[in-house]
C-alpha cells in the first residue's frame, strides 16, 4: 500500500473509533431536562453563584432567569468583578426587583496568584452558608425549572459534583461553524460514563492511579455538596489554573467522591461568544490548557485532526482534476461521509444548524490556524488578554 493509502486507512479507523464513542454518548449522556426532583423530601438550600466581569450584554437575561426559577429555597448571588461597563447598574436594577432574593457583591483586587475567575468564585463562596453551591457563567440563563432538575439529579444518584454543558446558542457563522467543534471533540473522544465509574476493561490498580483522565467538566455550569467543595479546597486548589473546570473535576475523582455530567438541553443555555474576535481570543486563552499544556499531545491531536478531516477533503478536491486510485477515493468519500454524519447527529441532538455540518473542514483549518498561534504565545511568552485579565501561555501566571 501507498503512503497516501496508509494514511487514508488510519483516518478512517480513527474516525470508526469516534463513532463506536459518539453512539454510545448519545445514549449514556442523560440530559438536566430527564432529572425530575420529589416534592415530597424537603427542599435543601441552594446557592446560585454568579461571577460577573463586564457582563452588560447577557447579564440581565441570566439574573432574570435565575430569580425567577420555581425552586423555593434558592438564593442567588452575583459579584460585579471590578467592571467598568454597565454590569453594575444591571446588578442594582436587578436587587431593587427582586430584594432579598439577590445578594450582591463588589469583588475586591484578587491576590498575587490567582486568575479572575477562580477568586471571583472564592469570593462568592465564602458569604454563601447553603447545602448546595452552584457557579455559573453570566451568559448562562436558566429554563424555571433548572435548579429542581440540578437538585433531583442530586437526589437521584447520591452524586456529589454534578457539571452541565449548556445547549449552546450559535448566532453569527463563525459561531455556528466553531463552537460545535468544542462538544463534537467531547463526545467523540470520552465516553461520559467514564467520569462516574470504571471501564470495566481497565483493572481497578490502574484506574486508582489514572482516574483523573477521566475528567471533564463545563465551567459554565458547575454544582458542588458544600461538604465535597470545602473537602477539595474550592476554587482556591485552583487557583491558578486557566482550566478550572476541568481540575475541579480531577480533585473531585482523586478525593473519592462521585460526579455526573449532563447535557442541559431544554434546560440550561448559554452563548458563549458574539463575535470572530470574542471566538479567537476566547479559545486562545485556553487551547492550549485544555490539553493540560503537553506539547506532545497538543501536537499530535493536530496532526491527526489534519489527517481526519482535511486529508480526505483534500484529495476528493484534486480527484476533480486528475486521476486517483480507486482505493484512495473509496477511503477518502468513507471519512468525508463518515464525519458529515457524526456532525448532522449532533445537530439533530443539540439543536444546531445541520447544513452547518458541511463546514466542519472549515472549522478544523480554523483551529489548525489557531493552534499555530497558541504555540508562538507558549514559546514566545506572549501574554493573552481576555476581559482585562493578562494570562501568558507558558507560566500560567497572570495580572490585570
């Protein structure tokens, strides 16, 4: 066999593997929406925690769905990190509507080592005294009956940590063509049952060493038992993190105690960026974090992804002008089709735009594209700024 047919080969076991993986989240990952909470056990309370740096434009939208959820002992509170937009004045309208139901803060300069977001949660958790701790994102918002379903999936499964991945709002092309991406390498790499249990392929001396693998979380949604939070140290044990989802959920796995993963379809939304450039330095503050900084992997995960879905594309592009072996082509249309279906399936799933899913080449060029700055950012030490915060790549240090 060729080189090129070798290669094609690969692609498309690899892309076999991701659809054994994706079939099989799609019927192991629960959604919020399918957790119904008992009326007849009492209500603990809960703590929804909102931490806020220049929220203006989603902000309101989160505070009104959060302050209007049927779950009576909920109280929400929401900490305006030094912005210099109108998030404050939104919080103050927002307390002379609703009272005592809203309780607000006025986050103070953060410490030499930590990064915004962390300490904007350490100090939201430190007024809170509620059994249950939840923190979401701003431009989150909340079906009214979110925080019933978070509390019955408590219930239900004795679960300690449970993290939500929003159905997300896709608006502009760049969100439609981007964003999906982020859940398609979820769904297709982790089975999420994994982050619950063991596999029971891999012997039980391995998995206590190698657990945290298997983590995953979504910071835009994450709820904690107040003694499981207090146990791992909270959001100070990452404090300087720029993943602090992801390691929350690897405290949690190496303490011992037990998590869950929802999807928060017709439950819980979020849109996480309006723009291009809200997309980019979005993503580039945290690409290269999200593969726990190992160049290897970081490397390797792009050279695949390039032999996946833009090798296939490549040659079915040339075919057009000159002769390829058949073999080439048959492999080349099987990956193609292959990946055109994971991402209508996923479409179908999450409510995104299927004929989106022709774009996918598109959106793997534009991370290929990304990932090259990401790496001149680590060994350049370039600093990203997002949202007035500096992080720089190589040190995981920062300062506003």
């Amino acid at each position: 066999m060729s080189i090129l047919q070798i290669l094609l080969l690969l692609s498309f076991l690899f892309l076999l593997t991701k659809t054994a993986v994706l079939f099989r989240n799609r019927v192991e990952f629960s959604g919020l929406a399918s957790c119904l909470y008992k009326s007849e056990y009492p209500q603990p309370t809960v703590a929804l925690c909102i931490p806020a740096r220049n929220e203006e434009l989603t902000l309101g939208f989160c505070l009104d769905s959060a302050l209007s959820q049927d779950y009576e002992h909920l109280k929400v509170y929401v900490l305006n990190d030094r912005s210099t937009d109108g998030t404050a004045e939104i919080i103050e309208q927002a307390s002379h509507r609703f009272g005592d139901k809203l309780i607000h803060l006025n986050g103070v300069e953060r410490p030499s080592g930590w990064l915004g977001k962390p300490w904007a949660c350490h100090q939201l958790s430190k007024v809170t005294t509620e059994e249950f701790l939840v923190f979401a994102d701003a431009d989150t918002w909340f079906e009214s009956d979110a925080i019933s379903k978070l509390v019955g999936a408590f219930s239900k499964g004795s679960q300690d940590f449970i993290t939500v991945w929003p159905q997300q709002k896709v608006v502009t092309f760049w969100e439609k063509v981007i964003v999906p991406l982020v859940y398609y390498a979820l769904l297709g790499f982790l089975p999420v049952k994994y982050t619950e249990r063991k596999p029971r392929w891999m012997p039980k001396f391995f998995h206590q060493k190698f657990r945290t693998l298997f983590a995953a979380a979504c910071g835009q949604f994450v709820a904690f038992r107040r003694p499981t939070y207090l146990a791992i140290g909270g959001h100070e044990s990452v404090k300087d993190e720029v993943v602090e989802d992801v390691w929350l959920a690897r405290n949690v796995l190496q303490q011992g105690f037990r998590m869950r993963m929802f999807h928060g379809v017709d439950t819980i939304h979020c849109r996480m960026y309006r723009s291009h450039s809200e997309i980019w330095n979005g993503f580039r503050k945290n690409f290269f974090a999200g593969f726990d900084n190992n160049l290897f992997l970081f490397l390797m995960m792009s050279v695949l992804h390039l032999l996946a879905y833009i090798l296939p594309v490549f040659v079915l592009l040339v075919s057009l002008f000159v002769p390829i072996p058949h073999l080439v082509m048959l492999l080349s249309f099987l990956c193609v089709g292959i990946f055109l279906v994971h991402r209508m399936l996923l479409g179908i799933w999450l409510k995104w735009p299927i004929h989106y899913s022709l774009t996918h080449p598109i959106g793997v060029l534009w991370f290929q594209i990304l990932a090259m700055r990401v790496l001149s950012d680590y060994f350049f030490r370039k600093p990203v700024t997002w949202k007035g915060e500096t992080v720089n790549q190589a040190t995981k240090s920062s300062q506003k």
